[in-house]
C-alpha cells in the first residue's frame, strides 16, 4: 500500500512541478503566442439558414 | 555617394538615383533624405527636423495602384543566407535583417509587382524598443542578464501578404454529448450556414515563416491605404515570393477553420454541448478577390549568451512576439523545490486515501492518475509551445529558413 502511495506521489509530485514550472515559462516568456480569429477577417456573424438540435443522423446524406 | 537627378518640374524633390530607376524624396530646405514618420505620418527630414506631407511634395498619389502596376527598387542579397531585402530609397543595407549577418552587397535593380495597398508603420522604432522591454521586464522567468539587453539592431520591414476576400459556406452535421458521467448522452446537431471573409491575410514571403507572420497577426485593415512609395522611405521591403495561387488553398482551409469554430461555438452554446465532433461537411469557398499589400512589422535583435534572438513587434498595433529565454538552472531549481515539496504531502495523503477504500479499491488511483494526466498533457503543451517560440525567435532558425528558398 505504501508503494503504490509513494509511486501515486512522485507521480504526482513530477506533473505538479512540471506544470507550475511550465505555464509561469510560458506566461513570462512566450510572447504573443495567438493568431487571428474569426472577427479579425469577417464583419458580420456567421448567418445560419438552417440550425437543428438532437436530429436524427441518417436523415442527413451528402 | 548618392548623386542624384531632378526627375521633372512638377516632383521637384523626387530624384532618381544613379542607376536612374531607383527614387528618393529629399527635404526642400536642406537636402537630405526624407523618411516616412510613423508619428505624424509625414516624410521627416532626419537632419533638419521639418516634415512634409506627401501633398507639399507634390508626391501625392504617384504611385497609387491604379497608375503603375510595378515599380523600380534596390535589391540588395546576403551571402550568408540568400535572403533578398528590396530598398525603395536610398537606404543603404549594412546587414541582413533576417540572419543578421553583415555579407549584404547590393544585387541589382529589380521591377517588382507594386503593392495595391499598404498599412504604414505607427509605431516608432522607439515605442517598438520600448513595447518589448516592458514585455522583457514584466517575465518572471527572464534572466537578469535579458532583461538588462541592449539592442543590437533594430529593423523596420514591410512584410508581403496576399489578402483574401472570400464568400464560404458550409452545411455540417456535428456530435456532441449533454451531460456527463453516466448521465451524458450522445446528440446529432445540423448546421447551414454562410459568411463572408474580408482581407484575410496570408504571408507571401518564405523569407519569414508562416507561424511567425500569423503570431503577427492580426493587422486592422481597416486602416489599409492605397500604396504610396513615400511609406517605405527609411524601412525595408520583402518582395513577395509566394504567388497568390499558391496560398488559395491555404486561405480556403484557413477561412474553413475560423468558420468551423463558429459552428462548434453556436453548437455548444445550443445546450451546454460538450466533445462536439464534425462527422459531415460540404465547404464551398469563392474568392473574389486578392490583393497585394504590405504590412508593417519590427524586428528587434538582442543577444543572450552569444545566441542572437530576433523578437517581432507588429508595426501597427504594437504587438510582441517571440520567445525569450530562459535558464535552465533556475527553472530546474523551481522544479526541484515543488517537487520536493508536493511529493512527500501527496505520498502521505494518497497513503490514507488508499488505506480508508482497502488495498482491493483501485478506483482512486485510477482517479489520481486521471488527474495527473491532465497535467502532464497541459506541460507537455507548454512546454512545446515554449520550445516553439524560442525556435522561431532564433536568428540561426531564421537562417535556415532563409537557406530552404
């Protein structure tokens, strides 16, 4: 039982250190690190002519 | 020396440079060569301190698109990497902008397409210095020896993009589960849809990597104006080496995943609909038009033990891009420290975790390992990321992007 606990640990211990370490690195020292989106290039929403919830997929072919 | 001649009575401070072709705008008062200023978008003369519109210059509308479809300019190559750098004027090219290397002898003048549109730099050689400094300061994790760096040169160049205007639509049918655990259930969802893209840009240079131009991104062009050589007056130019035909497909498949992303968010938001996944698609996309344009970007070089790191800032809306560095010894100490300091806690407490459900109960440690999982994938996406950018920040990477022309 200890094992499998001290196992889980350093386990754990590793992905704690390595994320914290990790997202303040990439925080502090990757700059501008996104691209455009959808509004940078379009004026206007996406228009749906047609928008159906919970359908059933065998009608939909094409 | 330059030595040159007066071109025509009605541009009587436009000259034509010795080879005859090249031209450059020079200051009424004093002589010299006049640069665009980004500040008061008006040509400085940098010697006496006036500054003229392109209207007192009798330069206006020159070289609008509409006249001329090319134009002349200077066409200086590095030995080093092959790049090419255009120079409109009479700026004289030292190094190369891209590897850094002071191998540039001047190649030849070249008749190139003449952009339909430019976006002037408003942003000083100065603000772009000073945009990364506090971005360099703000770091946690920045060395002191970065954050104390002195620029080694600092470059203005307009970069080639092709922009696309495009019509795009699509019907999609799309999965997606409510719910969660064993209450979550599986849902179809159809969409039918359409929009319309404008001025999407898309890099048309090799020199600089597509993923460095796209963290450039985005440039407002609602600020486009239609193309004057005067602009380029005290800055590089890349000329575009990638055709627009070569992009198309490019530009479809980028406008085909700024739409999907729509799709996927009108989904989600129909009902908390989560693991959307697009099983159906029909995309069709109409370009209707492609044009030329520069768009402004600096590129800031300092050094870090000796490795030259080459940091973007985009000309127009100040922002930074790139990747600094970072010492490995004290990052290697922080990870020591939580290591050390979460490994023992989280050892004692999984201990009575374990004990309290019995050794025949593995469903909490399945449960942590899960969670774990989950860390290990978000560092591992930093990480790379990291990694990435300091790639891309490189000069040496530059290079041999250049080197892959």
């Amino acid at each position: 039982m200890i094992a499998i606990a001290i196992i889980l640990g350093i386990n754990t211990g590793i992905s704690v250190a390595l994320y914290f370490v990790s997202s303040a690195l990439k925080k502090s020292n990757d700059l501008g690190n996104t691209e455009a989106k959808y509004h940078d290039f379009a004026d206007s929403f996406v228009r749906f002519d047609v928008r159906k919830d919970k359908v059933n997929r065998n009608l939909y072919r094409f | 020396m330059w030595e040159g001649k007066i071109l025509d009575n009605s541009v009587p401070h436009m000259k034509y440079d010795a080879s005859g072709q090249g031209v450059t705008l020079h200051c009424p008062g004093c002589g010299a060569a006049l640069v665009f200023d980004p500040v008061s978008g008006k040509m400085l003369c940098e010697s006496c301190g006036n500054m003229y519109s392109a209207g007192e210059l009798g330069f206006e509308n020159r070289f609008t698109a509409d006249e001329e479809d090319t134009m002349e300019c200077n066409v200086y190559k590095c030995r080093s990497c092959g790049a090419e750098l255009n120079v409109s004027d009479n700026t004289c090219s030292t190094f190369c902008a891209y590897c850094g290397q002071p191998t540039v002898v001047f190649d030849r003048v070249a008749t190139m397409k003449k952009p339909q549109f430019i976006i002037p730099f408003s942003i000083t050689k100065e603000q772009a210095v000073s945009l990364l400094r506090s971005k360099v300061n703000a770091g946690k994790c920045v060395p002191k020896e970065v954050k104390e760096f002195s620029i080694d040169r600092v470059v203005g160049i307009y970069v080639p993009f092709w922009l696309f205007d495009m019509d795009y639509s699509d019907k999609q049918l799309l999965s997606g589960e409510v719910g969660s655990g064993k209450y979550a259930h599986k849902y179809y969802y159809y969409r039918e849809g359409s929009t319309h893209f404008s001025n999407m840009t898309l890099d048309a240079s090799r020199q600089l990597n597509d993923e460095s131009s796209k963290r450039l991104e985005p440039y407002m062009t609602g600020a486009l104006l239609p193309f004057k050589a005067d602009y380029l007056s005290g800055f590089y130019s890349d000329r575009y080496d990638v055709e627009n035909y070569e992009l198309q497909r490019a530009a479809v498949r980028r406008a085909g995943e700024l739409f999907n992303k729509e799709v996927e968010t009108d989904v989600a938001k129909s009902g908390n609909v989560h693991n959307i996944v697009r099983l159906k698609g029909n995309p069709r996309a109409n370009i209707n038009d492609i044009k030329y344009a520069l768009l402004p970007a600096w590129f800031l070089t300092f050094r870090y033990k000796d490795v030259p790191y080459t940091m973007l800032v985009n000309g127009q809306t100040g922002k930074v891009v790139g990747g600094l560095p970072y010492d490995k010894t004290s990052q290697a100490i922080k990870f020591s420290m939580i290591f050390a300091l979460v490994t023992p806690l989280a050892s004692i407490i999984y201990y009575y975790i374990l004990n309290y459900f019995g050794f025949d109960e593995i469903r909490p440690a399945f449960l942590i390992l899960g969670l774990t999982a989950a860390l290990w994938c978000k560092a591992f996406k930093n990480m790379r990321d990291i990694k990435t950018s300091n790639k891309l920040s490189s000069a040496k990477e530059i290079a041999s992007y250049s080197k892959n022309r």
